[in-house]
C-alpha cells in the first residue's frame, strides 16, 4: 500500500496548546495582581 502523504506544515493551532497556555499563566500570576485563568481546580474561588 502507498504512504500517506506527509504534512508540509506544522499543526496551525500548536500555539493554542494547553500546557504551554499554562505555563505562561502561572508565570503571569506568579508575578502580576491581576490574574490569569488556569484551571477550574486552581482558579475557583478560595
């Protein structure tokens, strides 16, 4: 059988991935009053 043809480009939506949108959130709360969401877990109300 053929190969599939390969991508020619990286995924578009690579820049939206959780984990790094998580990291630069904890940065920011780690420093800035105001807050940026993270989790439901870590943004609820204490």
């Amino acid at each position: 059988m053929g190969q599939p043809k390969k991508r020619t480009s990286p995924r578009r939506t690579r820049s939206r991935r959780s984990h790094l949108v998580l990291k630069l959130a904890r940065a920011v709360n780690a420093k800035s009053p105001v807050k940026a969401y993270t989790t439901k877990r870590e943004s609820a109300k204490k």
